[in-house]
C-alpha cells in the first residue's frame, strides 16, 4: 500500500518541485474544505432565530 510515511517524506524533501506542488495541493485543500463549511454555514443560518438576546 504505497511507501511509508518516513519515506515519503525523504522523497517529498529532496525535490524542491514536488515539495511545492504538494503546499499548492495542501492550500487548495484547506481552501475548499473552508468555502464548503462556510457555504453550509449559510444554508442553515436562519436570521429570525438569533443566538443572543440583547
């Protein structure tokens, strides 16, 4: 089942291109994981239901 993680980490290391490109995807990653969460954020606010009573 692939490489273990200690060599994966060698092989990533010591290419400088595929250590960039694996930041992108990482980047990229986190950036859809946000834009989808605050998506259904908005889907489930309701502003008639408000959290606190001032």
């Amino acid at each position: 089942m692939g490489l273990p993680w200690y060599r994966v980490h060698a092989v990533v290391l010591n290419d400088p291109g595929r250590l960039l490109s694996i930041h992108i995807m990482h980047t990229a990653l986190v950036a859809g994981w946000v834009g989808s969460m605050a998506l259904y954020d908005l889907v489930i606010f309701d502003p008639s239901n408000p959290v606190i009573d001032l």
